[in-house]
C-alpha cells in the first residue's frame, strides 16, 4: 500500500467537488496513514482542523472539517452490505445549518446485467442537483459517468490498456481526452519500483504532467512534474522531489529544478500504542507541524481469553 505522510485537510470539501476521484469509493483508516483499530483522528495543523470518525472494521462513518469557531462541515457516511448508500455534507456558518449549501447523495446499486450506481445530489432545501450514473464493465473497470443537471448532460468515457507491464487508463469527457495515467514496473537495485505517470490535458491538448515512482514497500521514492513545451511538442521537468526513509519512516524530501535546491526534513512522534501511529509531524526548516490525537477501540478478547 502507498504510504501517505500529509493528511490532506479539507477532506470533505474536496469530495464534495469531487477532486479526489472518479467513482463511488469507501475510505478506510489505511487512506489516511492510520494503523489498527483506530476509533478517530483529529488532525490539528497551524492553519486548521479536521476530524475523522470510523467504524471498527476501519470504515470511514464521518468527517468534521473545522474552519473556525463558528463554521464547520461535516460529513457523514451510511453503507449497507459493504457499499455506500448515503453520503451528507451538512455546513454550518455562525454555528446554524445552512440548508443551501448542504446535500445529500444517494446512491442506488443495480447488478444486471453489469454494475451500474446511480448517485442522486439534493440540497437541503430540497433542490435537485445533479444526478450521477457510473456504469462499469464486464471486468468491473469503470467505463462511463453519466452526469446531469440543470446545464445538461456530460458523458465520461474510461478507456483501458495493456501494452507489455503497461496498464493506462485513459480519460475522456465528451470526447474529449482529459487525462491519462500510465502504471508501469521496472527493475530496482532491490526488488522492483512501480511508476506511475499522470498526464492532465485542456481542450485535448498536453498541459501537465508528473511522474511518481513508488519502491515495493510502496514508499514514494521520487516524484517530478512537468509542464508542456508547445514549442517542442514535449514534457519538459520543472521539479523534482527526492523522498528518504530511515527504518521504513520518512526523514527528508530534496527538492531540485533548474535553478535551485532545497530539502526538507521530517520528524515524526509516535504513540505507545500497537500498531503505534504518528502523532506529531515537523517539517524543518519551516517548522510547519501536523498534530494527530488518536482515539482507538478497545481490543476484543481471543476466544480463548473469552473463556477463561
């Protein structure tokens, strides 16, 4: 599993515009760099808050992105039979419900002849949104969103494939291509590194891109963005970065382009619980920090010290 040091804040925001993906996904405490049976995690920054709540089989239930004192979103999350049903964004500005703001998503699941969910957005004051149909394949890859609401109809296509230890997926809106990510493996000095390279398009033209390789610890090893040369109708590299580890945890990031260089270093706290977690995140020379307090449930007794 890919390893993720940063939490992201903000969470629920970003799922509710949708930047973070694609189709219908359940999050789980391993999203999050949590280990065990992990109850919730407040994640505490100099610039903000946000609190994750999750079931004990480690299924995320709810999200609470705190602004300030008085302004708050949050998320809850409802499954049944191990899929999503029901998700609510409830926005709170001068700690009072905002109806216009707030929705729910409600998502239906039909199995003939292949896996279609249908995801229906409704504000709180009881205004349609949008509605979401993602169909998937045979094999169960995602291969079209249908998305409606009151400025049309958009259409999604999802095109996959295999060249050698290639896999791309490729996406298109109208049509029209958006982005690509190549996965690929290659040999290392120790085992094999898996990398993965995103290309983002405007119009169906080349724009970004960044390439990411990822050891078989799935630690990111090294990350480098690019930007399109229309001139030379290529990618050309305007940073990398350089990730380190010391016993598996991260210990500097090294970032290089053209001009300049710098790096960073990382010092992680943990807690004394097993699996022990980081609470305490420092990045020097900036000093920025990410706090974690975590809450676990308690371990259930083997059947054999059930008997005793």
């Amino acid at each position: 599993m890919k390893k993720n040091y940063a939490i992201i804040l903000l969470f629920s925001l970003f799922q509710i515009i949708g930047i973070w993906a694609q189709e219908v996904k359940i999050f789980t405490v391993e999203d999050f760099d949590l280990k065990g049976r992990v109850a919730s995690c407040l994640v505490s920054t100099d610039y903000g808050k946000e609190l994750f709540e999750f079931t004990k089989e480690g299924v995320l239930i709810k999200t609470v992105t705190q602004y300030n004192d008085t302004d708050q979103d949050i998320t809850y999350y409802k499954y049944n039979d191990g899929e999503l049903v029901e998700k609510r964004m409830e926005s709170y500005k001068n700690n009072v419900l905002d109806e216009s703001t707030s929705m729910a998503n409600f998502y239906e699941l039909d199995t003939v002849p292949t896996r279609r969910v249908i995801e229906k957005i409704i504000s709180y004051d009881k205004q349609f949104l949008e509605q979401e149909q993602y169909l998937y394949d045979e094999e169960g890859n995602l291969s079209r969103i249908i998305s409606s609401n009151g400025d049309g109809v958009d259409e999604t296509t999802f095109e996959y494939s295999e060249i050698k230890n290639e896999h791309t997926v490729s996406t298109f809106t109208n049509g029209i291509l958006q982005k690509s990510v190549r996965t690929s493996t290659k040999k290392a000095p120790i085992g094999t590194q898996e990398v993965i390279l995103t290309k983002e398009y405007i119009d169906g033209e080349p724009n970004t891109a960044i390439e990411e390789v990822f050891n078989s610890a799935g630690d990111l090893v090294t990350s480098e963005d690019f930007l399109y040369d229309i001139v030379e109708k290529e990618f050309v590299s305007q940073k990398k970065r350089y990730y380190y580890y010391t016993n598996g945890i991260l210990s500097r990031v090294e970032k290089k382009t053209i001009n300049t260089e710098a790096a960073d270093k990382y010092i992680f706290q943990f807690d004394n619980h097993t699996p022990s977690n980081w609470v305490k995140q420092i990045i020097t020379p900036g000093n920025t920090y990410i706090t974690r307090t975590i809450k676990y449930y308690e371990e259930e007794p083997t059947e054999q010290e059930g008997n005793k």
